[in-house]
C-alpha cells in the first residue's frame, strides 16, 4: 500500500485537506469536522465509504464491488494520487 501524501477537495463546502503520508485521509476527514462513521478501520465493512467524483482512488479495500470503485471510496484504508474531489 502506498502511503504518499494527497489532497482532498471537499466540493461543497470548498475546502481543501492535505492527507499527509502515514495518515488515512478518514482520520483527516474527521479531524475536519467531517461527520463520517467508522466502522472496521480495515477497509472491509463499508462503514466510511464516500463519494468521490473526481481523481485517482488507490483502493484498498475489500468491500467495495469494481462498479462501485468508479465512484466511492473507503476512506479508512484507500487513498489517491494527486487530487480527490470528494461529494461533501
């Protein structure tokens, strides 16, 4: 699993949160104000799964169908590379 640095554009509220390596971005998400339930912290009960629109997920998880990864990610374990705009 690869643990580089990202962004996260929060489309509705238009803010921007740096994901630093070695941090999962559902950690930086909640330390935001974000309100994102957490369930198993392993990627594999789809508790935190969050809409994405835009960007390149890296998914790490085990709960999500290939359908499901054009478009959600669990923030708990999957990151990105370079910019995620996220539906929040």
């Amino acid at each position: 699993m690869t643990s580089e640095p990202f962004e996260i554009w929060l489309v509705w509220s238009d803010r921007t949160l740096m994901v630093p390596a070695g941090v999962t971005a559902l950690k930086v998400l909640q330390d935001a104000g974000v309100l994102i339930d957490e369930g198993c912290a392993h990627g594999s009960c789809g508790t935190c799964v969050t809409e994405y629109v835009e960007g390149e997920v890296i998914h790490n998880d085990t709960c999500l169908s290939e359908a499901d990864r054009n478009h959600e990610f669990c923030p708990c374990v999957s990151r990105a590379k370079g910019r995620l705009v996220l539906a929040l």
